[in-house]
C-alpha cells in the first residue's frame, strides 16, 4: 500500500511538473511544413498609420485621415499588420509564386472575414530554386484590434506549384474564357492549393 502511495505520488510531481514546463515554456512558432515548403512568420507587429488628409479628402500632412480606396477613414482607427515571412524550399526542384503573387495569401480577421489586401510583393515572387529561400515584410492594413482580438488573425499560403499553365488558367478564367463549369470539370483538381494554416502571434 504504501508503494502505491508513492507511486501516485511520484506521477502526481511529474504530471505537475511537465504541466508547469508547457505552461512556462514558449509560445509555439508560426511555422508550418508541408511537402517541403516551410513557411514561416518571423515576426508579426502592428505599426501607427499616420494621416495624409482632413475627413473632406483635403490634402494635410499633419492629417487625421487616410484613404482606404475611396473611403476616408480615421488613421488612429486602423494599423498596418506588417509579417515577416520567410518561404524556404526543401525540395529537389524549383518551385514558383503565382503570377499574381497575392492570389497564394489570405489574412483571416477577427470576425472571420478573409481578406487578400496585401501591399505588392516585391520578393515573394517569381521562382524559388531548390534548397532556397526567400523573406520578405508584407503588410495589410486592418482594424486596430483589441488584445483579444490580436490573437484572432491566421495568415494562410496556398502551397501549389504556381505553373505558366495555372497563370495562363488562371487569367483567362479571370476574362471569362473559362466557365465555372469548365474549372470544376477540368481544373479544379490540378490546381487547388493545400493551405499552410499559420495561428499570428501579434506583438
């Protein structure tokens, strides 16, 4: 009887021990590997927007406002997410970005609206040559989030060998060359990405 006390004992310190390490331990990184593409977020901030305008769309350096398409809206209401992303190819071959590089990102906001308003990519772009990699900040303008809310955005990447034959695809299915029903009949299956889920841990 009192081996088995000990024995229960002994598993209780070590359940609460390895309890405590989780707790203490790091945050998970925002990371994700699949079929040799790693996608990482290496740093996730959220930055001042500062004004250009007066609320009448008058040009005002020192301004409150700021233009988000043909809304003007308040600069203190909103922030720019800026993501460091670093895409790292493991495989033997290259692999290309899309033609029109924010076709593979999608931020999804607190409210669970997605969006794909992302400034130009300048360096997520083109072909990625085996064993390399590439980084570069993308950033999107969003609602200043609350503390609760900065813990609700999940940046995806659709992983897919973005061919000539997908852009080509693509933009004509973008014109209306290709139906619906041609897509889901002939492309469909080619060209549907797998998504890289990555949870952002905003600072």
């Amino acid at each position: 009887m009192k081996k088995l006390s000990l024995s229960l004992l002994a598993l209780v310190l070590v359940l609460c021990l390895s309890t405590s390490a989780f707790a203490a331990g790091k945050p998970s990184p925002m990371k994700v590997t699949k079929d040799g593409i790693t996608v990482e977020v290496l740093s996730a901030t959220l930055e001042e927007i500062m004004g250009d305008r007066t609320k009448d769309n008058f040009s005002d350096k020192n301004g409150e406002y700021f233009a988000i398409g043909s809304n003007i809206v308040k600069a203190s209401d909103y922030r720019k997410l800026a993501l460091k992303v670093r895409y790292f190819n493991d495989r033997k071959t290259a692999i290309s970005f899309p033609s029109m590089s924010v076709v593979a990102w999608t931020l999804t906001l607190p409210n669970g609206v997605k969006t794909k308003q992302f400034d130009k990519f300048e360096k997520l772009v083109g072909t990625v040559d085996s064993k390399s990699k590439v980084e570069e900040t993308i950033s999107i303008v969003v609602k200043k989030p609350s503390d609760k809310e900065k813990q609700k955005y999940v940046l995806t990447y659709g992983l897919l060998n973005y061919t000539e034959e997908f852009n080509k695809v693509l933009k004509d299915y973008m014109l209306g060359a290709i139906t619906p029903k041609d897509w889901a009949k002939k492309y469909e299956k080619k060209f549907t990405p797998i998504d890289m889920v990555i949870k952002l841990q905003i600072k």
